[in-house]
C-alpha cells in the first residue's frame, strides 16, 4: 500500500513539476521517502540513536 502512495506522489510530482516547470517539485517523492524512514525507524521500541546504529551495521 506505501508503494501506491509513493508512485502516486510521485507522479503528482512529475506531472506538476512538467506543467508548472518548476523542478523543486521532483524533490518532494525523495523528501517523502526520508520522512517515511523516520518515521519507521522511530516506532521501533529501541532509542533513536541504537537503531540507527543497527540498521547501518547490518550486511
């Protein structure tokens, strides 16, 4: 279901970043993205800074 979301931003994005031409939109699909991160990383129970630890430990 996030995937819908995230090719539905970013097609909006495109689209309005073609009409408008204005390319600050094609930031927002990546910008969502990172907030969508966030976000996940924070609901793990562990604090903020140990999870991020973990994750870019892993091979």
């Amino acid at each position: 279901m996030v995937f819908y979301l995230f090719v539905t931003v970013t097609a909006i994005c495109l689209i309005l970043a073609l009409r408008k031409k204005k390319p600050i939109f094609l930031v927002i699909p990546f910008l969502s993205m990172i907030v969508y991160f966030i976000i996940q990383v924070a609901l793990v129970p562990l604090p903020f800074i140990e999870t991020v630890k973990f994750i870019f430990s892993l091979n």
